[in-house]
C-alpha cells in the first residue's frame, strides 16, 4: 500500500509531468550537427577520370570508378561511385580531386581550407621578435607548449596554440606578444582611417579654442565614441574586435594638427618652397595662398618658417577606456618656444 | 486474433543483443550511446540484452574473423525465432577498412547468416541506428513472426 502512495504521489510531481510533456520527439534526434561530415556526394559531369579519389581512399571497396556505354551521342561520362556500404566518410577523395569545381565534395574539411583552425578564436597570438626581450615567460606558462625558439627568436606554433591567452597575460613587454585579428586586416586599416580622420576633424572645428590656446595650457575635450560607432559596426560587425582595435589605435595615437588663420597671412610665400611635399601653393587669381589638407605632413616647416604666426602648431593625445568616450588632450608645440631660446 | 495479438507484443517490446565479431568497437560505442539519457532506447521499448537466448534482434558488429566464422551461426542458432539481423556499421556489410589485400577478415556477414538489414557509417550516428531500428524492427518481427515454418 504504501508503494502505491509512493507512485501516485511520484506520478503527481510537476517535475516528472514537465519531463514527460518536453521529451524528445524522433525527428529533433535525427539532426545532424551543421559541421556533420555525411558520404559525399558526386557531381559526375566535372569528373576527368584521373584516379585520385581511389587512391587516397583508405577503405578497399568505397569507390569504384565507372565508365558509362558509349552512344550516338559521344562517349560516355567517366565517374566515380560511392559504395555507403564500406565508405568510412573521412573525405579525403573530396580533398585529393583536383577538379575545380570538386567533383567530390564531402563536407567542410579542414584541408581544403588552409585557415582553419580547431579553436574558434578570432584572434592568432603572435610574438614581436622587436619588442620581445626573450624572457620565456610564455614558454614556461604555455598549458600546450606551442612556444618554441627557432633561430634564437620566440615563435608560436600556430597548430599547436590553444589560443587560451595565458602568454599575452604573462608578457612583461606590453605588446611584446601579441593578440591580433588576422582575418580582416584592410577592414582594420578602414576601421582606423575612420576614427583618425573623424578625430582630426572634430579638433578642427574647433578652431576658435586652438587660437585662444595659450602656452603652457592644456585643451581637453570629451568626445563620445558613439559618433562614429554604427559606420564602425558597418566596417566590421563585431562589437568586441571593433572595439578592441578602435581603442588599441587611440590609445597610441598622437595627431600633429595645423591650424591655418589665413586672416593673418600677407602672401609672402616662404613657405612654398618650403613644403616638401608641395602641398601649399600660392593661387594667382585670387591672391591667396592654397593649403591641400590631405596631401600636408604636418612635418611643421611651414610653422617654423612663416614670419606672421598664421601657421599654429598643436599635438594631441588621446585616451579611450571603457566609459566609450575618448578623452582628447590638445597642447601647443612647443618648437617655437625651442627656438626662441636659442 | 491470436496473431494479431501476437503482433502487437513483438512490436512493442523488442530485446536486442549486440555481436561483436571482431571489430574496432567503434559501432559498440555508438551503441552505447544509444542507452544514454539523450537516445534513450528503451522508451521505444528496445531493450538490449548481452544474451542471445533472449534476442530478437541480433545486431552484429565488426567484420568477421577467424575465431568468429563458426561462433557467429552458433549465435544466430541461439536466438529464438522470430529474430532478425541488422548490420551495423561498414564491417559486416563489406569489411571497411579491414578488408586490404592479404587480410584475414571473412566480410560480408551475409556468408554466413541472412542478413536483414543494413547501417552504413564508420562508425554510423548513434541516431541512424535508432531510426533503422525502429524504421525495420517492429514489422520485421512481426511478419517473421507469421510465417509458416
């Protein structure tokens, strides 16, 4: 009797009534995971009947190639066919058939693509042979042993790294070892050209403050990273890595900025020859002289030649944490004052 | 009547014993899993057992050896009619990677007893299994089961 109550109050449970509802029907189970490897399959019209796909078959009886009858309209198709019966499905015909496109294509092997890696990480850990002071810290700390000297130079064996991020955290050289995304660099270099020029931009539109700026004074600014974030998100939609390189770039980066008060100048021209890459001119017609922003060094030799100040000079820093804004620092350069000593 | 009633009891309760003549264990494996929480053979109502006395369905594993040539029909003699055979895996249908020149496996099965059904792979996913076993399984029994000996 009371093995009865036990059942029935068993049986009463939510959780035994919830378990019963949610089990798995047959064709949840049938899937296939996405990276499934089945039989290949042939596609008979690209074959040239070389053989390839016999020969690196490890199963005796999978593939046969046959040959169709000849007809009235020409020989028949040369092609291989796949026995399910003693295929063991590794597709190492699909990866031999030299066929463009394959003959035989037997999932996604890692052969066919030379990138592959088994650890999906985005990033591949490199060591800077400039930077690196061969210390062996990562050698001793890597969990696998990917790291090794070659040539007296600390290398990582990119098939062996199980891109666990140990050796970047151990590293006393700060970007001595190096984490990087290898799969987009022309996106990466658009990526910072973007946050460059946008930066340079909102420091000159900020003319009247840079005029103002006395020596020995500091500009600061606030600027939100979220002004440029959704054409950084169409370069590379990926909020972590976007963010990774914009702030790895602003971080380091440090603008010369030139600023121009035409208001002063009184067309002397010294400074047209001066220009190394020829970037100021001196327009006739109008009688003013014309300065091509983006072909300009900012090498400052205009600034240190120009006699009436129109030409002002500026450095700025900047710095971007995790508050996503960045933080610009603007002084003048200090040349002329250099120079003045003298 | 009788029969129909019969019918019903050999579909729904359908007892499974696994042969290994002589292969790598990876179809053993597969089969293994087949018990775990994730397949779950038995609510289908599969039982495996490693005895053939109680089988219905024999599922034969491995190309077959030499030490297992005589062993298998004494096997299949064990089991109790109606029973059926499925191969699974590569090995017993062609002897798969075995069967190299100057080898001494004796593939296929079907040389020494009548093989009914067939799962390709090496090893075949534990969910091929199942669907061959539920796809063939209970109407096989149930037609061997009706036939006049």
């Amino acid at each position: 009797m009371s093995s009865l109550i036990w059942y029935i109050y068993d049986f009463a449970r939510k959780a035994w009534a919830d378990g019963f509802t949610n089990a798995h029907s047959r064709s949840e189970l049938a899937e296939k995971p996405d990276r499934f490897r089945d039989f290949p399959t042939v596609n008979k019209q690209y074959c040239i009947g070389c053989g390839a796909c016999t020969v690196s078959c490890p199963s005796p009886n999978a593939i046969k190639i046959v040959r169709e009858k000849d007809d009235e309209t020409g020989e028949g198709m040369t092609f291989p066919v796949i026995n399910p019966g003693a295929c063991i499905r590794c597709g190492f015909c699909a990866e031999v058939c030299p066929t463009d496109p394959k003959t035989l294509e037997c999932g996604e092997n890692h052969l066919i693509h030379p990138e592959f890696n088994i650890i999906p990480s985005k990033r591949q850990y490199i060591i800077d042979d400039y930077l690196c002071i061969k210390c062996k810290k990562c050698m001793k700390k890597c969990p696998v042993d990917a790291i090794s000297i070659v040539n007296d130079k600390l290398q990582v064996d990119q098939l062996k790294c199980i891109a666990c991020g140990e050796c970047v955290d151990v590293c006393p050289v700060n970007g001595a070892m190096k984490a990087v995304f290898v799969e987009n660099l022309q996106d990466q270099k658009d990526l910072i050209l973007l946050t460059v020029n946008y930066l340079e931009d909102y420091i000159n539109s900020k003319e009247e403050d840079l005029r103002a700026l006395q020596k020995d004074r500091l500009l600061q600014y606030d600027l939100p990273l979220d002004g440029i974030w959704d054409e950084a998100l169409k370069i590379i939609p990926d909020d972590e890595i976007s963010f990774e390189i914009i702030s790895n770039a602003v971080n380091r980066l440090k603008i010369r900025i030139i600023d121009w008060d035409s208001s002063k100048c009184e067309k002397c021209q010294l400074c047209v020859p001066e220009c190394p890459t020829k970037c100021i001119s001196f327009d006739e017609e109008n009688d003013t002289i014309v300065r091509d922003k983006d072909r300009c060094l900012r090498c400052s030799i205009c600034y240190q030649t120009c006699p009436f100040s129109v030409i002002k000079y500026f450095i700025a820093k900047f710095s971007l944490e995790n508050d996503r804004t960045i933080h610009i620092t603007v002084k003048a350069s200090n040349l002329n004052g250099e120079l003045l000593m003298e | 009547m009788l029969n129909s009633i019969k019918d019903i009891v050999r579909k729904s309760s359908i007892h499974v014993c696994i042969v290994n003549c002589g292969g790598c264990n990876g179809c053993d494996v597969e089969c293994v899993a087949l018990l775990s929480p994730r397949y779950d053979l038995e609510q289908y109502g599969i039982y495996v057992h490693n005895n053939p006395r109680e089988a219905d369905v024999l599922l034969l594993t491995g190309a077959v050896t030499e030490q297992w040539r005589e062993n298998l029909k004494r096997v299949y003699d064990k089991a109790p009619e109606p029973k059926i055979v499925v191969a699974v895996g590569n090995c017993p249908q062609s002897g798969d990677v075995f069967n190299q020149e100057g080898g001494h496996v004796y593939a296929p099965a079907s040389n020494f007893i009548p093989v009914d059904a067939a799962i390709s792979g090496c090893p075949p996913r534990p969910s091929e299994i199942l669907e061959a076993i539920l796809a063939v399984g209970p109407q096989a029994i149930a037609d061997r089961g009706r036939e006049k000996k």
